[in-house]
C-alpha cells in the first residue's frame, strides 16, 4: 500500500505555518500503515510516540496542535481512533467501488460522530458539491454536550481554576499531556517513553 500526498501539501495556508515537527507528523498521519481508504482509523498516542520515535508528551503536544490550532485531525482518546477530516477530498473517487468499501468498513469504526462525519462527506463527494464540503462538511467534528466520546483537547473556559477542572470532569474530556491523562496511560500499562 502506498499514500500519495498532493504537493500542495506545502503550500496549504495551514501547513505553510505549521513547525517543521508538526508537518513531519501531519505528513506521518496521512500516510503511515495504518491508514484506511475513510480517513479514519484506530491509532494510540503511544504508538505514534514509538513509530515517530518521539517522547509520549510530544506526541501529544503535536496532536494537539494538529487538531486544535490546524484542524487538520480530530481524535477520539476513548476509543483511540483518529479522523483526517479532509480525507475524502483528496483521496476519494466518485466510483460505487471507493464508496462501497468505505461502507463495507463503517462497521469497524467505534467513535459515532466520526462516522457521520464520514457519511456527510460521501454523500458531499457523491454529488460533486464542492461548496457543500467547502462550507463545513471538512470542518472538525466536535464532542457533543451529552457525551459520545472524549476529544483530543478540550477548550479550556477563561475562568477560574475550578471551573475549568469542574468543566473537563463533567465533560470527561482528557488533555493530551495533562497529569490525569498521564495516570490513565500509566494505569493502562503504557509507558511515556523519554520520560524515565
């Protein structure tokens, strides 16, 4: 299997003012073997620490900057899953045969608003609508307010301390990096590589 990135790659308003380490692991997102023909697939934030041979922090720190400043990923921390939004735009026929597999894996796909995220994206793909993707379809899709699923980051409010840390309790969403993420790595068994 190969991956082909467009040589517009370079010159997109959003990586054009990514780090030289945010594009290397943009560029490794797009293109490592775990990718799928929908853009989205399961990966932990430890393994990309290893395969990029880089420190868990890091990782973390990357992928954060990719979703929240770039919006280029979204990532799903519960289920380990992460969606390239602009996927389809770039990788996507409009044959029967690239929907058809994408629909045949649907099932494989654990975070629910992914997957919906996906059908748009098809469905704005099928009917050439350029406009329709242009306007939103590709924007980054966001935890609802009642759960499904935890994201990457969460916006952190401009108040005091216990507002924010009651906000991210009651939302169950985890920063990459934040001590309470670390414990919940370590508590599963991962290592923080480089932080021995």
């Amino acid at each position: 299997m190969y991956r082909v990135v467009a040589s517009e790659f370079w010159t997109d308003p959003k990586t054009s003012r990514m780090t030289f380490e945010e594009k290397a692991l943009y560029l490794y997102l797009l293109t490592n073997m775990h990718t799928t023909l929908s853009g989205c697939y399961p990966l932990a934030v430890d393994q990309v620490a290893y395969e990029c041979r880089i420190n868990l922090e890091k990782a973390g720190e990357l992928m954060a900057a990719l979703r929240d400043k770039y919006q280029v990923i979204d990532y799903d921390i519960e289920n380990e899953e992460i969606l390239i939004p602009n996927w389809g735009k770039w990788n996507w026929t409009k044959s029967e045969s690239c929907f058809g597999s994408i629909e045949k894996k649907m099932g494989m796909i654990k975070t629910t608003r992914f997957k919906e995220y996906i059908l748009r994206a098809m469905s704005a793909k099928k009917e050439d609508n350029w406009l329709k993707y242009e306007q939103g379809v590709h924007t980054v899709p966001t935890p609802s307010p009642q759960g499904g699923g935890r994201s990457l980051y969460c916006t952190v409010l401009k108040t005091d301390t216990d507002t924010v840390s009651d906000t991210v309790s009651d939302t169950g969403v985890l920063e990459i990096g934040s001590e309470e993420w670390k414990q919940k790595m370590l508590a599963n068994g991962r290592r923080l590589v480089g932080n021995e």
